[in-house]
C-alpha cells in the first residue's frame, strides 16, 4: 500500500501540460488527434522553437497518459486517505 500512496503523490508532475479530450470521444477521432499531437513533436520548426525558448521537451505518448492518469485516479480509499495525511504532516 505505501508504494502505491508515493506513486499517487509524486505523479502530478508526470502529468505537465497534457492535451485532453472528453472520456466519450469517439476512437477515430482520439487518433486523429494523437497522430498530430507526434507529428507535432516531430516538426523542425517547433523544434526549433522549442530550443529558442530553451524549454525543455520531454513528451508522454497519449497512451501513457492515459495509463498514468488512471492509475493516480482510480485507488482505493485507504491509498487517497493514507496520501492526504503524509501531504499533511
């Protein structure tokens, strides 16, 4: 239980900036927008911005996130209850 509680603390800078769509989106159209969003990535011209402005630009695949965000949302009580007291202390 204590390793799932750290996992749910420290995911939220795992997270960044991410796009988001609604849970009902249909499957094509969560597609459309992930192979976008990678050729995006992909772009010099963004790039090349995105060094101008030395940012950094660690990318999660759209998947990744999903599977991150479900795992620090969907817990158990005990791991959300255990969690808001250590943030507490």
């Amino acid at each position: 239980m204590s390793r799932r509680v750290a996992q749910v603390i420290l995911s939220g800078p795992e997270c960044g900036y991410p796009m988001v769509a609604p849970p009902a989106i249909p499957l094509e159209r969560l597609k459309i927008l992930r192979a976008a969003y990678t050729k995006t990535l992909r772009d010099t011209a963004f790039l090349a911005e995105i060094k101008k402005l030395r940012l950094k630009l660690n990318p999660s695949t759209g998947e990744e996130l999903q599977a991150d965000t479900k795992m620090s949302w969907i817990k158990p009580a005990e791991v959300d209850e255990r969690g808001k007291k250590l943030l507490r202390a």
